[in-house]
C-alpha cells in the first residue's frame, strides 16, 4: 500500500511505501532569511512531517541537500549540526544547484525508516 500526505496535483509533501518514508525536497517558507535561517525552517517542516508519517529525524536515513552557493556549506551545516541527534547521522550528499527560485539558499529531501 502507499500513502501520499499533503498531495496536490504535482506533488505530495511525503508517500509512504511499507516502513519507508520519502519527503519532498523542503524550502524555507521565509526567505528573507540568510542559509542558516532557512536551514533551521527546513528542518523544522521535516521534524513536523516526519511526525505527521509517525517517524521522527532520529530514523532518517538519507538526505540530500541542495545550496543555491555551495559556499555556504558551513552556514548549513551550523543548523543541521545542531539539529541531527548524536549517533543518528544519515548518509548524506550535499551538492551545488540552481534551485526553483533565486529566493531559496536551500533545498532539503529525507528518506526515513518508520
């Protein structure tokens, strides 16, 4: 069975596939924020799914992230430093993109366990 949460007609938020979680790639709802800010609204959103598929960032299992200027690594990382759970690390790509508006710094996409 899958089940597909917040879905419009070109995409939902998060599908659920057995015990595997698959979000949407996430970006940050105020971007007049700088990386870090729209870092830590990410994060925040996929906390928020995450709970609403009955899993949590503990249970990640991958990531990918997307920097509009991959010169801000370190500003994302402070955020996502501070928010992944000591031992719990996911395997992780972080690459430079154009992402869909120049308003975006970044993109973020989780795949979970549940």
């Amino acid at each position: 069975m899958i089940q597909r949460l917040e879905t419009g007609p070109r995409m939902s938020q998060a599908v659920i596939h057995g015990n595997t979680i698959y979000l949407a790639g996430q970006v940050a709802d105020d971007t007049t924020q700088d990386v870090t800010g729209q870092t830590r609204q990410i994060l925040a959103a996929i906390d928020k799914l995450l709970s609403d598929c009955g899993t949590d960032k503990a249970r990640i299992l991958s990531a990918t992230i997307y920097l509009a200027d991959i010169a801000t690594f370190s500003q994302m990382n402070a955020a996502w430093d501070a928010w992944v759970p000591a031992g719990h690390a996911p395997a992780r790509a972080t690459v430079e993109a154009k992402l869909a508006a120049p308003k975006y710094k970044v993109e973020i996409q989780v795949i979970a366990a549940r």
